[in-house]
C-alpha cells in the first residue's frame, strides 16, 4: 500500500529549539507528570468517506513495531500525544479524485497547577512534580491503547491533586 506521506510527529518537548518557551519550561519528554502535555486533536471533515476508499492515519508504536489504523470517518475526533509516529494513507482508486479532508489542532494542556521550570527541580516538595498530570480522556472515554501502551492499565495517568505550586 502506497504511504501518502512520511510518518512523522507533530511536536516534541524534548526537541523544542531554544526560546521562551524552553526558557520557562526546560526541555522534557512529553507527558512529565507536571508538566505540559503536547496533544494533536485530528479530526476527518469529509462529509462522507467509505471504507473501501481507504486513506486511514497509521500510527506506528516503535518499541514494538506495532501499527494502528484508524479510517477517516467523518466527524472522528482522534486525540493523541504529539510525539506519537503517524503518516497519513493514500485513498484507493475507488476514492477516484475525492479530496480527504482533515483538520489537526495542535495543542498544550497545563497542569491544573503548572508549575515554573524552577518550582519543579529536586529543590522544591519532593515528589510534586509526579503528582501533577495532565489526562487528555475521562475515565469514560473508550481510549484504544496499542503497542507498548496496550499493557498499561486504564488509570495509568495519576490524577492531579489539589497541591499548589510552592514558589
């Protein structure tokens, strides 16, 4: 199957180039308890997709080479990291010249309590920065875990407490 474009990742803390933003927050790997978490909300607005026209997103796991298609229904919402490895299908000639339409938004989710890079060095309460997450689904939410994540239980992500910030 032809690969419309390359696998790629939207964002990474860990990559960001020096700026304000690395200024105030460092460099970290996406989803540090503490600190924010960089999220793709991916959402498919063809009015009508079919599932023999193909086109899926593929999102690729690396630790365990496993793959994950999701087919652009119209009016999916597909919520993910963005550091997850993803690339965009071709359609099938059955698609013939049917444009696939999908919007990204690329967003940065703070803690309830974010924290200044300096309140979150060993120096400040200990163990603060693991009790500060960022969930991006409710418990409710069916959430589909592949790969290296699929061993993962539901509650994986420790829910934030109400502790502020000591400054």
């Amino acid at each position: 199957r032809c690969v419309y474009s390359p696998r790629h990742i939207d964002a990474d803390p860990m990559l960001a180039p020096p700026s304000p933003w690395t200024d105030a927050y460092g460099r970290y790997p996406n989803r540090s308890p503490g600190r924010p978490r960089f999220v793709s909300a991916l959402v498919y607005l063809s009015p009508e997709w079919r599932e023999e026209w193909g086109a899926p997103t593929r999102f690729l796991d690396p630790p365990t080479g496993a793959v994950l298609e999701i087919a652009p229904a119209p009016g999916r919402l597909v919520l993910m990291d963005q550091d997850v490895s993803h690339a965009v299908t071709a359609p099938s000639p059955e698609a013939a010249s049917r444009p696939r339409y999908s919007l990204v938004l690329k967003l940065v989710l703070h803690p309830p309590h974010s924290c200044p890079l300096e309140s979150v060095r060993p120096r400040s309460s200990p163990g603060l920065h693991e009790r500060h997450a960022v969930r991006i689904a409710h418990p409710e939410w069916e959430v589909t875990r592949f790969g290296s994540a699929s061993d993962l239980s539901s509650n994986a992500e420790p829910e934030a407490e109400s502790e502020r910030c000591e400054l």
